[in-house]
C-alpha cells in the first residue's frame, strides 16, 4: 500500500510451482504479490537440497510469473524461492518450492493458442495457431484441428477436421459450408500422447475473402536468443491478396509497452523470411510480430510472438568455422543439453539443407559438423543449426565472399603448407665488399634442409661460395668475397622442413647488379685504403662568420711519419709535417676570397704503408657554388639599411663583413630598381654599401631597399625616407652643405711666408705670399700687433687678389719684430706670422736667412 507519498515493499509472492522442462532447466511460476503497487518484477533463485547455497537464475527482474531456469545441472534435485521488487525495495522471499529433480520431462503437451485464420474461401478456411508453452520434454510431432458450426449463437457438435496429425501449424478446414459460422480448436501431440485440446477459437464466418493486400505472416518462430539479438523467422501469409506478397516488415515492442510503442525494425521492406534483430537491450523481454506487403499495400500484423527474454544462457556455444590440416573446410556446432532423441538440424538461409551434394554432415554424440563438399560461390549464406528437444540451443554463421576467400586461402596453406618467413631473400654489403645473400624463416626443426640455387644450377660450399643455416633462428646464408660479370643473375633459397617448403629468389640483372657490383667493388677498395693513411672525410670547403674560406678534411690512421701536403693546381703550397691540427681535422684558409683563388686543390696523405689523396675542384660550378655560399655569408652579415646626410646630399647604407666585386647589389626605390645617373649613385666604401642621392628633392622620398644575393635569391633590407626622416636628413644636408661652402670659400693664406728672417743691417727684405678666398680677401699687414700702412720704407702690396708682397728697401735694427698678415672676407679670417731679425756685421758672423713651414691661425 502507498501511505501519502509512502511507497511500501511489496508482499512476498504466492505459492511457487517448479516443473520439468530439459535436462539442465526447469520451468518455476508463481502467484503474484498481493496488493503490490508499482511493481518492477521478480527474482528467481535456486539451491540444490541440502546445499543452503543460493544462486540467481536472473540478473534482471521479470514481470511475468512465469521464467525458465536454466543452467542446471542433470540430475540434481533443486529447491527454488522468488522475491518481489519495486522503487521501495525487495520484498521478502517467497517459500521454498517443492523439491525437483533436474531432467526432461516427457509427457503430452499443453493446448495450443491463439487461433487466428489465415485465409478463407468459399468452402474452406486456413486456421493458424501458437506452439503450446509446455511441450512435454519433447518436441511436436503434429497437430489435430477440430471444428464445429454456431448456429444462432449455439455451437453444434465437434468434428475432426484431419486424422492424420499435421506438422506445421497453419491448416486447411475444408468442406465447410459458405456464410456459416465456425470454432475450432487445435491439440499437439509429441512421443508422450496427444495433449488437451485448446479453448474454442473466436467465431469466424465462413465467406471469401476480396481484400487486395496480403492476410497475415503466420508460424512465428524465435532462434539463436543473445543478450543483444535474435532471429525471427516466419511463415508468408496464405492469402497472397491480389497481387504476390513482395516483402515483409518486423514490428517490435517491449512486452509491457502499451499497443501504440509497436515499432518498425525495417524501413525498407525485406523479400526474406527471417531477420536478425540488433541492438537488443539485456535482460529485457520483447514480443515481436510481421506484416506482408504486396502492390496494393501492406496486409495486417501476425499475431505477436510469446514474450522472449534477451538473454545469453550459461553454456552458450556459438557456430564455428574449421579448417583441418588437410584443408577441408567445416562448419562446427557443440551441444551440452542434448537428450536421446535429440537432432541437429542443420539449415542455409534458414531453409533446412536437404541436398548432400554442397554439405556432407557428421553427428557423434553433442557434436555436429557439416562439411563443404567443394567450397565456392555457391555456398555464400547464413548457416544456422538447430539442436531439437532442447531448449532453444541454436547459432548461425555467415559466410560471405570476403570469407570465402580468407577460407580458401587457409585451406590451400593447409594442403600446401608453407615455412613462414620473416623475410624475403636480401642482399647486403659487409666490410671489404663481401656480399651477404640471407632470408630469415621461422624457427625450423632439426630436419630442415636449405637448397641454394643461382640460375637453375645448385649451388655447393666451396672456395667461391660459403653457406650457413642456422635453424634455431632460422637465418640462411650464401657469401661470396665479391661480385664477377657471370655472377649476374637469380639466385633462389629452397627450404624445406617436413611436409612444409618456401622459397625465395632475387634477380641481380642489369642495372641492379652493375651497382652492386660496383658498390661491393668501391667498398673493397676502402677496406684497403684504411689500412694505411687515409681521409675519413675528404676535402671540403666552409665560409667562416668572418666570410673567410676554410678548406677542410678529416684524416686517420696517421703517424708521426706520415707526410700531409696541399696543392693548388698541381702546385706544392704547403706542407703540415706537426700534425698538430685538432680531432684530425687539416685545414687551409683563404681570406679575402677571389677569383685568382679558383683552382684543383688536393690534398696528400703518404707514409710506407701507403697514400691516399682528396681533391676539391674551386672552378667553374665548384668555385660558383663556393661563391655563393660566401655571398650567404656576406649577406646575412647585412646590417640595417641607414639613413646618413652629407654636404652633397643623402646617403643610405648598410655595412657588411667582407666586400668582393662578384658580389651583387641591387638598389630600389619604391620596389623600382634605380637607374644610377651623376646625382644617383651607388658604391661600395671598404664593407659600407651606399646610395648617394645629391641634391634631393620631393621625388626622392618614399621606401628604399638594398638587395644583397646570397646565392639563391637575394636578402633585402629597407628604410622609410619619407615624413620626418626625410625632413630631418634633408636639413641636415643643407647645414652640411653651407658649412662646406664657408669652408671652400674662407679667406685663407696660403703660403710662402717663413717663421723667422735674419738679415743684416742695410739690405733690402722682400717677401711674397699666396692668398686666397671668395669674395677676394681684405688684407692687413700687422707689426707687433699694430697695423701698418704703406711708406717710403715699407711697401705694401696685394695684386690681382692673390699675390700679397712685404718690402723693405733697407733693413735696420728698428725694423727688427712680429710680423703679421691678416687675411678676411664674409666667411672667415686667417693669419700669417713671420718674425724679422736684423744684426749687424760687427761682432757676428753672417747669418743666412734660412727657410721654415708658415705658422697659420685660424680666427
């Protein structure tokens, strides 16, 4: 009972009934719990006497009161108990049954149901009927109809419609009369008797049926039960409508979902009599029925199968596929459940097989094998095998062409068996040129043998060829010291271990041995080159950061003996008799890099055991690709383009390591390359590339970029000489050029004055001096710092703006001082000093006026 929003625990279930079913199930029901609300289902459990050990016969609760035990062991005798379960929890268990031994029952069994008719003509009708619940431990053998007429309500007497029981369960009543009503009823007969006959069917009318589509499937039948699937297969309709039945479609629904949750499991009508369902959920119990279809529609539904529960019973053996050592395909199927009188029925598309031409079937004791006669595309199918006088012990295999093919595949390996192998014949280089042929099989036993082949001769241990099978590993083996021009061929490995063989060849023709042979050559003469000096890495180039070259190999096996010289052009350049280079690496380096660097170079290594010599071709692509390696260098080395003004303009440059005249520059303005004229113009000044731009105007502003190759394509570097970068180095180039004007143009004396003038008293002094400037210069001559001007005794003179002269007619000892000219126009002012000494001849010597460097000043 549910008190307010209470939900109690259901009572415990009634009387608990076990009854035979097969050796290893029973069949237990049981009265319903009583007043139980909301209920979920049952569990069921069992012991066997005396054990007080409980084990559950579900994992998921039932709502019928009904379930088949299964998993039982033959003989034992079981008691069993169930509880109730809801949201509120599980009931207290039922009382125990009676006890019951575990074994197929046989006795007659109970009525059939579910009557229904499947099609009617004037004088006969075709009746359709259920297999009974209980079969009596033993399968159908027939059924028995009966009929009687209902006149106004009251049924008349019973008749036997057939005599001789029928084994399907769909039936012809004939003789009977048009528009008249009729019951029947049906009995099933096994090995214990005939059965009860069931409850009267409903009152069917005896008249023709003119319906255009197709009456109902009929004979439902479950096999191959699984916790996610199962096959249902049934019987086409008897009344084929107007038109043939040309499909079917598969409802399903959970047994406890309302009449409406019926759902298609097809879309797409199918032409076969079977399917399997997927994607069934465990432990849930499902009814499922058909509908047939002709060209005027779909007929309605079959009566409903019983409910089955999706379930994978314990012991469930699956079909199986097998391929003996002889290779003989065959399909497999094991039953554990089998009594005396059971049978393996073995069927293909779920038509049992007849014909013995395709399968030939072998059965001792609980295993069935039906063997494939000669396996092709005619046996493609789903075979199935089902076990009678079971319960329900059946499975299927499909095969499929993409299987057919695997099986044969394995069949012919199990008639022709093969040794595996790891792998193929190979060939291999070992140290001084020896040849390796070898293939690697699966470990062999100790009677394996290796055959070696070339050309379709055996081949034989001997001085010429070495062989080795090791079995263990399984390796094979054929050496040979080197390769000779008859060598040239296939050569094969036979195996053999037993029953099994392999073989595998490798074709030397051609161009393919012409590299080995030359490769196993080469590799000969290296063995004998390192036994004395030798390089192990021969000559080779490297530009440093410095965009210096650096010729370089490594050498080894070297002695204090050992002599190391390089030549250029055949010419000795130098020798390293120290050896003291580092990890035995010589190198040479070249700075500066140029052209007259192109040439052979060559190393040589010599001692007594022997010479080996490296050479480096520098000319023509071997020089051109040097260069460029080094123009990678140079390149990468770029700096920033700048930006830098001068008196002439402005100038753009980059600097980089090192400059050689190879090298390519490009200029661009505005991704335009420049055409170089007297006001634009490019050049290179030590590692400074630059653009001089003179005189710049407007039209020069904008992005610039230098393009250095760096011996592919080229590295670009740029700059924006636009907006203020050009309004600053455009005034700064004009301060620059005005400052270089007032340089070019100050007034300045240029020279031909002494520092000092010793003469004698009453001689005449005449000195003269350059002077220059733009305007022509003032000039003022200066004694003791004081001006002086022009006189009988002084003359002073400056001619043609560029010759000034000092004169004095007749020195004397007053005239003896500083003298100075001072030279001056609008850009600047300049001085020339001289000093005048005048001595008499009484008490000294002559002097002679001598010659020094004019002292100048700038003002």
């Amino acid at each position: 009972t549910v008190v307010g929003d209470k939900l109690d625990i259901p009572s415990p279930p009634g009387r608990v009934l076990p009854t035979r079913n097969t050796d290893t199930s029973v069949v237990v029901s049981w009265e319903e719990s009583k007043n139980a609300k909301e209920l979920v289902g049952y569990y069921i459990e069992a012991s066997i006497v005396g054990s007080g050990v409980w084990e559950p016969c579900n994992n998921k609760p039932v709502k019928c009161k009904r379930f088949v035990c299964h998993g039982l062991t033959t003989g034992q005798t079981y008691v069993l108990r169930v509880r109730a379960v809801n949201a509120a929890g599980l009931s207290e268990f039922s009382q125990e049954s009676e006890a019951i031994v575990v074994k197929a029952a046989i006795a007659s069994p109970a009525p059939p149901c579910e009557i229904t008719v499947l099609e009617c003509v004037r004088s006969s009708m075709v009746l359709g009927w259920k297999q009974p619940m209980f079969i009596g431990g033993a399968d159908i053998i027939g059924y028995f109809v009966d009929y009687r007429e209902v006149v106004d309500g009251v049924p008349g007497k019973w008749h036997e419609a057939n005599i001789k029981a029928v084994s399907e369960r769909a039936y012809r009543v004939n003789d009977l009369k048009e528009n008249r009503l009729y019951q029947f009823q049906v009995r099933a007969a096994n090995l214990a008797g005939v059965g009860i006959p069931s409850m009267p069917s409903n009152i069917f009318k005896c008249e023709e049926w003119t319906i255009a589509v197709p009456g109902p499937p009929y004979d439902l039948r479950i096999s191959e039960v699984r916790k996610n699937s199962m096959v249902l297969l049934w019987n086409p309709p008897v009344y084929q409508g107007r038109s043939e039945v040309n499909g079917f479609y598969v409802d399903i629904k959970e047994v406890d979902a309302d009449e409406d949750q019926w759902c298609g499991v097809n879309q797409k009508a199918t032409d076969k009599k079977y399917m399997k369902i997927k994607d069934l959920k465990e432990g849930t119990s499902y009814v499922f029925r058909v509908r047939a279809q002709n060209r005027a529609g779909v007929g309605k539904p079959s009566n409903m199968t019983d409910p089955i529960l999706a379930e994978t019973r314990p012991g469930t053996k699956e079909l199986v596929v097998d391929v003996d050592d002889d290779g003989v395909i065959s399909l497999i199927f094991e039953c554990s459940e089998m009594t005396p009188d059971s049978q393996f029925v073995w069927s293909k598309n779920y038509e049992e097989i007849s014909d013995s031409s395709r399968l030939t079937m072998e059965t001792k004791g609980g295993r069935s094998r039906a063997v494939f006669n000669d396996p092709s595309i005619e046996d493609l199918g789903i075979y199935s095998s089902v076990v009678t006088n079971t319960d329900g012990v059946s499975a299927s295999y499909t095969l499929d062409e993409e299987e057919l093919k695997r099986l044969l595949e394995v069949s012919h390996d199990h008639k022709f068996p093969t040794i595996p192998l790891k792998s193929e014949l190979a060939v291999e280089l070992l140290e001084k040129g020896r040849v390796r042929f070898w293939l690697q099989a699966e470990k062999m036993s100790a009677n394996g043998k290796a055959n070696y082949v070339f050309n379709d001769a055996m081949l034989s241990q001997g001085e010429k060829y070495k062989m080795n099978f090791d079995k263990n590993t399984g390796i094979v083996e054929l050496f040979m010291e080197k390769l000779e021009d008859e060598d040239e061929g296939t050569f094969t490995f036979q195996l053999q271990d037993g029953k099994a063989t392999n073989q595998s060849s490798l074709v030397l023709i051609g161009e393919v041995f012409r590299s080995l042979q030359k490769e196993s050559e080469f590799q000969r003469q290296e063995w004998f080159r390192k036994q004395g000096p030798h390089f192990a890495e021969y000559l080779s180039w490297e530009v440093t950061p410095e965009c210096n070259v650096l010729l370089k190999c490594k050498v080894a096996n070297i002695l204090k003996e050992t002599t190391i010289v390089w030549y250029k052009d055949e010419r000795e350049i130098m020798v390293d008799n120290k050896h003291d280079f580092k990890e035995g690496v010589c190198t040479l380096l070249i700075s500066q890099i140029s052209k007259k660097d192109a040439g052979v170079y060559e190393v040589i290594l010599r001692d007594d055991r022997g010479k080996d010599k490296s050479l480096l071709n520098l000319t023509d692509q071997g020089f051109k690709d040097l260069m460029n390696d080094v123009f990678r260098v140079i390149a990468g080395s770029a700096t920033e383009l700048k930006i830098m003004s001068t008196e002439e303009g402005i100038r753009l440059y980059s600097f980089i390591a090192y400059y050689t005249e190879e090298l390519r520059v490009g200029w661009f303005h505005k991704e335009s390359k420049i055409s170089f004229t007297d006001r634009v113009k490019s050049g290179v000044t030590g590692e400074q590339l630059w653009l001089q731009i003179n005189e710049p105007t407007e039209k020069d502003k904008g992005k610039y970029a230098i393009e250095i190759f760096d011996g592919k394509t080229g590295v670009r570097k740029t700059v924006d000489l636009s907006g203020q970068a050009f309004d600053d180095a455009f005034a700064e180039f004009q301060r620059l050029k005005q400052a270089a004007i007032a340089e070019r143009n100050r007034a300045r004396v240029i020279g031909g004055l002494p520092d000092v003038v010793t003469i004698q008293e009453g001689k005449s002094l005449n000195l003269t001096c350059n002077i220059w400037g733009d305007p022509v210069p003032e000039v003022t001559w200066l004694k003791n710092e004081r001006e002086m001007v022009s006189d009988k005794n002084y003359l002073l003179k400056f001619e043609s703006g560029k010759f000034a002269s000092f004169t004095i007619s007749s020195v004397s000892s007053v005239d003896s001082g500083k003298y100075s000219i001072l030279v001056k126009n609008k850009y600047g002012t300049e001085s020339g000093d001289f000093t005048v000494s005048v001595f008499t001849p009484d008490g000294e010597e002559e002097k002679a006026a001598h010659e020094a460097k004019p002292d100048k000043k700038k003002k």
